[in-house]
C-alpha cells in the first residue's frame, strides 16, 4: 500500500486516496509538535478549557458532516455516526470543565516545617494510534486528556479513516488550537517506528488488536517510552436467569449487533443457563433470519451494514468456517459476493479449548455457551487470555454481584451493558492491554507525577 484510501466498504469502490508523508514532512510535523506543546504548557487550564470546549462544541455542530463521512469510509449506521460525535463532544467537554480538579496538586506529609506536594505536569507530545471502528471517539477518548494536561497529540489513525482523521484535525483548528498541537499524519507503519523512536515522542497510546499492541509495546519498550494499550476483548455476557427470556435474547441481540459487531468490549461470548438456553439461542436465531444487508443510510435495526473492508470480511468468513471445522454449529454468517458484508450469525457448539475459542470474532456474531452452575459460569468466562469487560444479569443482585465479583476483567457491568460514559474509566487486563482512558484516571496515564519538595530552612 502506497498510503491510505476511502474505500466504500459496501461497494468496494476506492473514493479518494492519500499519499504517505514525506520524511521531510514528518519531520516538519515533530518540530512543529514539539515547539506547540511548549507554548501550550505554558497556559492556564482556564486558557486550555475554553479552546477544548469549543472543539466539543463543533463535534455537535458538526455531527451530521462527521456521521456521513465514517458512513461512506467504514460503513457505519448515520445514527450510530451522530451518536458517536455527539458522544466525543461529551469527553471534550468533561476534561475541559474538570481538567483542574483532576490536575490539582496532591499535598503530602512532610517533616515538620517543610511542605510537599505531588504535581501532575505535561510530558510533551504524545503519538496516538487509532483504530477505524469507533474513528472520532476513540480520538476525544485519548486527545481531550492530554491536550487539557498540556501535552501535544500526534494522531495516526487508520489507513481506512482518512477523511474523518482530517476532519477531526480541522475541527481542532478551527477550535483555536495553536499549528502543531493537534496533528494527524498519513504515516506507514516504518514511519510510525522512527516517530517512537524520535526524543522529540514522550509517549504513545495505541487502541487496535493484539498483534499491533505487542509490537508498539516492543518498540516503546525499547526507546523507554510510556505506552497505553486497549487491545481486544472477548466479552462474556452471563444470563443466569430472567423473567422474560424472548426480551433478554433481544437486548443481546441489539447489543451485540451494534456497530455491526466491531466493538472491543462487545458481548461476544454469549454465557446462558440451561433451563433458558434453548429459548435463549432460538430467539437469537429468529433474529439472525430476519436481517438483510443494505448501507449505513438505514435506520432499520434488521438491517445490517458492511464490515469495515473487504479483507476484514473475508477474515471473519474463515473464522466461522474454522469454528464449523472444529464442531460448531452456525445460524448465518454468509460472505457476500461483493463488498463487506458478513450476515449476522450465532454460533453454538464452539469446542471450549479449540483454537478459534480463544479467538476474538469482531463482526455480527453471537457465540452462545450452556452453562448449569454459577461456579461453571465463571470458569468459562475467565477461560480467555482477554479481560476487557463482562456483564452479568440476573433478577437476584445479589447473585448477579458475586459472580460478578470473580471475573478477570478491567470492567465488570452487572444487569446493563451500558455502564458507560465520559466519567467512567475504560481498559482491560491480560491480552486486553494495559492502562485506562476517560473518567479522573484517564487523566493521569501520560503525565509527569513530579514531587515538589520545599524545606523549613535553606
């Protein structure tokens, strides 16, 4: 690949594309970057919020502009679009009116007479690498904390997402932020190493799969760079039980389907009772029957869009055929002739212990497992090298609660699968990665916790 592209994953037709920078050009970027970082460090919160707070208003302003263009480069749902601008206006806006709090100096104990405190204190410019399934907010989730604490963001996004990358860059510079502070760049991935390695990059937050994870986690080891990682998830979803198990079956359903199933901390392992299962899955397969493909102009739930490309269709056909081989069996989940497009499917029978058991299935696909007991239940759940999020429903909280409580996971969620917000951190253990973003913590990944010290006496 010679650069990045707009490829309308319903069609396949290539829309636009952009070339790599040069390496002239990249080192204009970090030059730019560092110098704009100084100057933004030196001004107040107060001065910071109101520029960030602008951003935030524009992503409202701009959020019909900003759904289509991710509609036409990955092929998600308008709806969904405008909720997710919507969605990063609401980051922006809580770092700007909050970054003081989080930023306040933490008074320690001292010798008697002296003072001392902890200060939270920019680090420089931080490179962002971006994934293409959530491609505003996954960048408000890493920017807006950064730029409130006085750092500068470079942001590589995916190759896929270039003009809804160039579109959150005007914004930023339409917002008032200085030339250089908020940058995206067109980089290829030996660009992206020689900018880990650059003195000028005091850090680098990656959201995307495994495999990018170990190796940004290689290279920023290797140059002593501070590094966050939110990588994969296979979600367990338990049912214990329910009083309505056709409405409990639907909610899954909905979830899961969201964002045609490309999301990290989705329901991905469904975990049903055996005296509800069997309904459980019927109505899951119902569902899968009823939808049909179109673009990411309908509005209608039993519609389903494209996958984000052509290849990353293509990558999930041959997991549900690898889940099929090892004895599974599958509702769904067709590859069309043309364009992205994976029906929605629900797999049961998946052998637990097989390879494609341990692997993540990021599209339309509802993986179903019979359970008997609580302890059974958490046993499977944690049988994964991934620890992103779970949830737990059952009409006894109580219950609910202590299954809940032996999970490995960054997030537990007990009867909603929406425990989510700004305010609420976000990151996993194991596999998943390391690190958290949004809510107070999301703040203090990429900053300086320097102590200053002041004695009674010179």
């Amino acid at each position: 690949m010679s650069g990045y592209a707009v490829i309308n994953p319903a069609t396949g037709e290539t829309v636009e594309e952009f070339p790599f920078p040069t390496e002239e050009e990249l080192e204009s970027v970090l030059a730019t970057a560092a110098a704009a970082q100084r100057e933004w460090a030196a001004r107040t919160i107060a001065e910071r919020a109101a520029v960030v707070n602008r951003a935030a208003a524009l992503f409202t302003e701009r959020k019909a502009e900003l759904a289509e263009i991710i509609g036409i480069e990955m092929g998600k749902r308008l709806s969904e679009g405008v909720e997710e601008a919507e969605f990063s206006a609401d980051i922006l806006a809580y770092y700007a009116d909050r970054a003081e709090t989080f930023s306040a100096d933490l008074p320690l104990e001292a010798n008697p007479g002296d003072r001392a405190v902890v200060e939270r204190k920019p680090i420089g410019v931080i490179l962002g690498i971006m994934p293409w399934n959530f491609p505003y907010y996954q960048v408000a989730r890493f920017a807006a904390p950064n730029l409130m604490v006085g750092n500068a963001v470079i942001v590589k996004h995916a190759e896929i997402c270039p003009r809804s990358a160039a579109a959150i860059e005007q914004i930023m510079v339409d917002a008032g932020l200085p030339a250089g502070l908020y940058t995206n760049v067109y980089a290829s991935h030996d660009q992206i190493s020689t900018m880990i390695a650059d003195r000028r990059i005091a850090g680098v937050s990656l959201t995307g799969s495994e495999r990018a994870g170990r190796k940004v986690a290689a290279q920023a080891g290797a140059n002593l760079k501070k590094a966050v990682l939110e990588l994969g998830g296979s979600d367990p979803y338990i049912v214990l039980d329910t009083e309505d198990v056709t409405a409990a079956a639907d909610l899954a359903w909905s979830t899961r389907m969201y964002n045609t199933g490309q999301v990290c901390n989705a329901n991905k392992r469904l975990i049903v009772f055996d005296d509800i299962y069997d309904e459980f899955v019927a109505e899951l397969e119902r569902l899968a029957t009823l939808e049909t493909p179109g673009d990411y102009t309908s509005d209608d739930p039993s519609v389903y869009q494209p996958l984000s490309s052509r290849r990353a269709a293509e990558g999930l056909a041959a997991q549900l055929k690898d889940a099929a081989e090892a004895g599974a069996h599958i509702v769904g989940g067709e590859l069309s002739d043309q364009g992205a497009y994976v029906s929605p499917a629900v797999v049961t029978g998946i052998p637990v212990g097989s390879e494609v058991y341990y692997q993540e299935l990021f599209g339309p696909v509802a993986i179903v497992f019979k359970v008997s007991s609580d302890a059974e239940a958490v046993e499977l759940a944690n049988n994964t090298q991934f620890g992103l999020g779970a949830s737990v429903w059952s009409t006894d909280l109580e219950r609910a609660e202590r299954v809940g409580a032996q999970l490995d996971a960054g997030m537990v969620q007990i009867n909603t699968a929406a425990g989510e917000g700004a305010q609420i951190p976000f990151g996993g253990v194991k596999n998943s990665g390391f690190g958290r973003e949004l809510g107070p913590i999301g703040m203090d990944e990429f900053v300086n916790k320097r102590l200053y010290y002041v004695g009674e006496k010179a």
